[in-house]
C-alpha cells in the first residue's frame, strides 16, 4: 500500500500520513490534496510518497484515512520549494504547515481564485464594415438619440474606421460615452453590438519602452567587476557602498547581465522602501521582465504573480520585500538583498520567525544561484562574514558625481536648557539652520522615532498615568485624534478631560511625530509641514502620496519616524535634523547602538544627494558619546570593530548564536510555574548558557503573562544539536499538568 506525507496548514504536526486509496494514481509532491481530518475535509499539499513496503508506509499502514481527491494535474510547489521549507521548519523550530501559511497566497492554498473577467464589447458579426450600419444609424438618428451616442463613441474606440477593429472594455465605453449600461443592453438586444467575457491578468503590466541603463562610474564599474569575480568563486558578496554611492546601478547592471544570460533574479527590498520611486526606475529598465510582489497587493494578484513564475522559466526580474522568498523560481541566477541590515526582514510574528537574508542565501545556494547583500552600515554579523573571508567585501566610499557625505553637526541639549536658548523642543541653533534653508527654498526633514503627541500623560496632582487594560504599558496621547492608545495591541479610548482618579490636569510627558508638528508649525509658520508615521500613512496610497508631493517640493518640512529614512532619494533636501537621538541608545537590546548607528547614518544620507553638501543636526545629551564620533566621521569600520569588542565581551552574535524562547499563558501562577521549570531544565542541559527567567521589559500583551529564557550557543557548536535539545525540553514542560495551556515560541537568531 502506498501512502503519502501531507502538509496541513496546521502549527499541530509536521506532516499528516494518508492513503492512496485503489484505483486513484499516485500525486507527486507539489500537488494538493483533499483529505478527511476529524469530521471535516481539508486541503493539504503532497510532502513526500512512500512506496509500498517503505518503512513509513508498513508502519503506519493500520487505520490511516484515505485521500479523497487529488486537485492538481502539476505541482504548484516546486521540490526546490519544498527542500527550502523543510529547512526554514527545521531552522526556525516550526510545523512545514506553519511555513506553508506563511509561503503560499491564502487562495493558491484554498483553490478559490478565480480569474477577473472583463466584459469587452465589439459589433455584431453580421456587420462587416462601417457602411452596412448606414440603415442602423438612420433609423437611430430619429428614435435613440442616446444609443447613436453610445455606438458612435464604440466605432471610435474600438478603430472600425482605421482598419484595425478590436473589442472596447464594456467599462471604457460607460465612462467615456457618460450613456448609461441599459442603453448598451439595448444596443446588444438589437443585434448590433455584441458581449462577451475575457480573462484578463490583474498584474500590472510594465510593457513599456525600455531605456539603456545609466553607464557605471569607474568606482560602479569596478564594484560590479569584483563582484562578478566574488560570483565567479562561488562567494556570497558584500556590496558596502555610502549613501548615494549609486548602488542601485550596479545592482541594475548585474541584473540585467543575468536577465541576458536567460535567468531569474530575486530582488530584496525592506517593505517600506518599496515605493514607485523605485519601481518606477526599475520599470525603465526592464519594462515587461520586471515583476511586483507586495504585501499591499490582493491575494488574487498574488496568485496570478505566483502562477506566472510557476509556470516559467523565463528570464524576469522580481522586486519583492521578505516574503519573495517564497516564490517558485525555477532558474534562479542572483539574489541581491537591498539595505540588508534592515531589521523588517526578520518576520516576529507568526511563526515562522524567519530572516529573509538567511533564507536567500540557503535558496540560492541550493539553486546554485549568487546572492548580492547592499548597504551602507551593514550588519555587524554581515561585515563580520566579509572580515572573516566568508563573504567577499567590496566597498564604493565614494557618493555619485563626486557630492560630499553630509556635515554631522551636534547640539548639546544640556547646554542648550541650561542657557535657556531652547524653544520647546529646539534648540536655537536648529531653529536658526532651518530658517536659512526655508529661505533658500530647500527641504528638510526631522527625524523623531516615536509616534503620537506625548509616549504618555500624567496627573500633575497625584501622579496617575492611563495604562492599557490589555498590556502592561502607558497608553500613548495622540492629540488629533483625542485618544489614548496602546502601541502593542491597538486598545483605544478617548482621552479623558481630567484624571480620572483625582480630577487634576494632565501633563504629558515625552514627544512624538504629532508634538514636533505642532512646534514646528508654530516656529515656520511660513513653511508647509506634513507628517510621515503610521498614523498618516494608513490608507492604501497615503505613504506614496506623501513621497510624491514631497518630492514635487510641495511639502517644506517632513516630519516622521523611520519611515523617512528608508532608501528615498529626494533632490532639495538640504538638510536633516534628529531632535533627540539618545532615545534611540537607552533600550537594553544588545542591537540598540547598531541600530541607532543605522539608523543615523540613512536617515543623514537622505541629505545633499544633489548639488551642495548637505547637512545633519542631532540634537542629544550626550553629545560626546563615540558613536556619534564614528558618525560624524562616517567611520562604519571604526564603529563596527568597536561593537564587534562588546559582542565579544557580552557573549553575542556573531560569536554566539541566540534562541529566545518567549513563554505566555494568561493565568500568571501556571506562566510563572511553566517559566521556572523550563529554566532548571534548560540550566541542567545548558549550564551558564541558559539566562534563567528573564521578566521582559512589557511583561503582560493582550492579557497574556511574558516571560523569555535566553540561551547563547558558541558560534562553532552544532547549533541543530543544542535545538534538539531545547525541543524537548520544551515539549515536556507544556505536556505537565501543571503548565496546560502554556505556549512556549522559540525566536530563533531574534533580532
Ligand atoms: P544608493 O542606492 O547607493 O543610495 P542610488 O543608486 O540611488 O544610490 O544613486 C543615487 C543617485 O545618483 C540616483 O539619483 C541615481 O540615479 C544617480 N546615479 C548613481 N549612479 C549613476 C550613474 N552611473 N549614472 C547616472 N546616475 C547615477
Ligand atoms: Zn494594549
């Protein structure tokens, strides 16, 4: 008896074990699956066939159900696919059902897609040419005046009279002729013109003139000719160019090496920085080879993108943010990673908690494929790869048309308060830099990494401060809205006149995007100011609208979180100013310098990148802290060995690889038991190498308790091993009674 391994999209089992039932011919893996479970059917996808008398198969042979219904004639997962999720489950502690969910379009899985049909109206065969409607429009011309209308503006779209008739969108029609549908129903009726339904493809079509691309420079030609030679020798590269140093060039003279060769590329871009500024440029290029996937696209137009891969081995370029690791590439040649530090590459939340970065070099490894990652502050764990020879470094120092890096000027706030030469949240110096730009018609951008009016309010009496009823924080004010928020779970009240407990005045404490607007517009009431964070980019297009106009100079000031200092590339702005970096230094994350170093220094390339030198102004506390040396200094490698010192000293990556196991259960003694036992077992397993319970600095989200055991394991140690283990302990811990209900997530290499 032949039975066969089937992925449910289920966190439960890794696969589920079926029959073949007689007469029914064996599925190949790829294919889906109808299959009974409990009472109901489902649709599952074909892992893995076990031929008669396998060992799986002899096993298993007593009571397995039968499959019900193969659904595909071909695979709609390739077995490269599904070598890439067995490793992504082993890897990230996951179900291969839970990859699954993550990797394939909800209605790909369902098999509910159906395809848009369009309505497209064209003359009755019994009419030939325009002459024989002679009689047809006399008699309109007396009787339906509105129907003449309509079928004259029908001969005129649809080229009758040019020679080259084609169908009119039934859509096109309506709108142009201002007639409405029942007088096209009408002309139908009468035999004069006729419907009928069309397929039509819901990705956007980049079939456009193509342009040449931009020659390189002599620094992009070399670039590209080391990396070429890295290829060559089957290394991964690192692509360390500044800001503006025309990366994106040399990853489009690469690319379209690779498309001349006949193969695939998969291009990585943080989520955000997927705007039309860069499709737009791509599109240019690469016209119809170029592809889109989105998270803002429709499920369907993701199937279609997907089925168009599946079902080609065409040369195509995809612009993809992390989950274009799940695409069906069947010849592959390059990966490149845009902006690879980026932390939104790491999926949180759900499992699987994957790294795209990680999962495209296992891809293309497998597929034989290079892989380019690009950035201007790389990851310490990357450029550690590229010091140690892993990874072949290449480095551009130098901007694009011989522009300078930005001037880093810093504002002591200290000083500032103290001599009372502040206004609200700027200091003197800052405010007189912006006026000097507003005066010579440049831009500006202000970089403040908090949303919202004030992080929180407090009762000037008694002290009160509104917290979430869900989460163990303070609620954030937002002032247009009236309304206290949680940033973890999204609870939202109004926000009460007065305290509530006392009846005394609020003041709010902190700043966010919203306060900074308010100041701003008081101090330039001049300047036209807009607000680039999660609340004003909600709406489908708003985030591109805002780029737009501020790149038209319709916009003076940008005021935002980081979402500004992603990859955008605007001509007038001079300068950029950060009103209060320190905040970005004092987490406890052993990635918060790394971070806040990133972050400064993209947020400072957004300035000058054409014409004169621009300029950056960050406002701190402490302004003599060496990161920010490094940063004036535009040193990454100072600052990166540095780092590398403390990652040695405190035992962190890339020296120890982490996993964090995050334990949650809504009823605290259980959580608390649970957290405790897991922690003596992984101490007994682990030694010094398990943290003990460590009480999170949230430590209740959407009323469940938190706490999280950290475990480092020396980066030379079989990590797959050391996994195995905390698995089962795991496992053992949730199977007592005492702990029922607790769910235990390991977040493998967390970032
Ligand atoms: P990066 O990706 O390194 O930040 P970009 O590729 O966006 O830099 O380049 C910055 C700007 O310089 C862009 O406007 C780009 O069009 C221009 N540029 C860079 N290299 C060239 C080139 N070889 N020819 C023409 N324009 C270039
Ligand atoms: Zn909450």
């Amino acid at each position: 008896m032949m039975t066969v391994n089937v992925i449910l999209p289920l966190a439960i089992a890794d696969t589920y074990t079926y029959r073949i039932p007689d007469g029914m011919s064996c599925p190949e893996p790829g294919m889906r699956v109808l299959v009974p479970l409990g009472r109901k059917t489902i649709t599952g996808l074909v892992y893995r066939i076990n031929p008669e008398n396998s060992d799986a198969s002899v096993i298993q042979n007593i009571r397995l159900r039968d499959i019900i219904e193969v659904l595909d004639e071909q695979p709609i997962v390739l077995p490269s696919q599904l070598s890439l999720w067995r490793w992504m489950a082993d890897y990230y502690l996951c179900t291969l059902g839970e990859v699954m969910a993550a990797a394939l379009p909800a209605r790909l899985l369902d098999n509910d897609y159906t395809a848009r049909t369009e309505v497209y109206i064209s003359l009755d065969p019994q009419y030939t040419d325009a002459e024989q409607l002679q009689p047809v429009f006399d008699a309109l011309q007396r009787r339906a005046p509105k129907q003449l209308r309509l079928l004259e503006y029908f001969l005129d779209l649809s080229g009758v009279f040019d020679g080259t008739p084609h169908p009119v969108e039934q859509r096109q029609l309506i709108e142009q002729s201002g007639e409405s549908t029942a007088v096209l129903r009408t002309l139908i009726e009468k035999h004069i013109l006729c419907a009928s339904h069309e397929v039509v493809s819901r990705i956007p079509s980049y079939d456009t003139d193509v342009e040449p691309a931009h020659p390189l420079t002599p620094q992009q030609q070399r670039a590209a000719k080391e990396i070429q030679s890295g290829f060559a020798d089957g290394k991964v590269c690192l692509l360390h160019g500044v800001t503006s140093s025309g990366k994106t060039e040399v990853y489009i003279h690469l690319i379209r090496q690779m498309l001349d060769q006949g193969k695939q590329v998969l291009y990585l871009v943080p989520e955000i920085a997927l705007t039309t500024q860069l499709t737009d440029r791509l599109k240019k290029v690469f016209g119809k080879q170029l592809g889109v996937y989105h998270s803002r696209f429709s499920d369907m137009e993701r199937v279609e993108i997907y089925r168009d891969l599946l079902g080609s081995p065409e040369p195509k370029v995809l612009l993809s943010a992390r989950s274009g690791v799940f695409l069906p590439f069947r010849n592959l040649g390059l990966v490149i990673v845009d902006e690879e530090h980026d932390p939104s590459y790491k999926q949180q939340d759900p499992s699987p908690r994957y790294h795209a970065r990680s999962v495209a070099l296992i891809m293309a490894k497998a597929a034989e494929a290079s892989v380019l990652l690009g950035t201007a502050t790389p990851a310490i764990e990357s450029y550690y790869n590229a010091q140690t020879g892993k990874y072949r470094l290449v480095e551009m120092s130098e901007r694009y048309a011989g522009l300078s890096l930005p001037r880093i000027t810093l504002v002591d706030l200290k000083r500032q308060y103290h001599r009372k030469e502040m206004y609200e949240h700027f200091a003197d110096p800052l405010v007189s830099r912006i006026r000097e730009q507003l005066a010579q018609g440049k831009q500006i951008i202000i970089f403040q990494n908090r949303r919202g009016y004030a992080p929180y309010i407090s009762c000037r009496k008694c002290g009160y401060v509104p917290k979430c009823c869900n989460c163990d924080v303070s609620l954030t004010y937002h002032k247009r809205t009236n309304s206290l928020i949680c940033h973890y779970c999204g609870y939202t009240v109004d926000a009460p006149a007065t305290c509530p407990s006392c009846g005394g005045e609020w003041r709010d404490i902190g700043i966010g995007t919203e306060k900074i607007e308010d100041e701003a517009s008081t101090l330039f009431p001049e300047a036209r100011i807009a607000r680039m964070d999660m609340d004003t980019t909600r709406n489908k297009n708003s985030h591109q609208r805002l780029i737009n106009a501020f790149a038209r100079h319709d916009i003076d000031i940008l005021i935002g979180t980081q979402m500004v200092t992603k990859g955008l590339h605007f001509n007038d702005v001079s300068l950029v100013a950060v009103l209060n970096a320190d905040s970005m230094m004092q987490s406890p994350d052993f990635r918060s310098s790394e971070r806040a170093f990133q972050m400064l220094e993209q947020v400072a390339g957004r300035a000058g990148r054409t014409g004169s030198q621009g300029e950056v102004v960050i406002q701190s506390f402490s302004p003599d802290n060496p990161l920010y040396i490094y940063l004036q200094q535009h040193d990454y490698a100072g600052f990166y060995a540095a780092q590398l010192k403390e990652r040695q000293a405190f035992r962190f990556p890339p020296f120890y690889r982490l996993i964090v196991l995050t334990i949650k259960h809504r009823d605290f003694s259980r959580l608390d038991t649970a957290a405790r036992e897991l922690s003596e077992r992984l101490h007994a397993a682990f030694g010094a190498r398990c943290s003990g319970v460590i009480i999170p600095p949230v430590s209740r989200v959407q009323n469940m308790h938190l706490r999280t055991i950290r475990l480092r394991i020396e980066a030379d140690a079989s990590f797959a091993r050391a996994k195995a283990i905390v698995m089962q302990h795991v496992a053992y811990v949730q199977s007592m009674p005492n702990c029922r209900g607790t769910i235990i997530q390991p977040d493998v290499d967390p970032m």
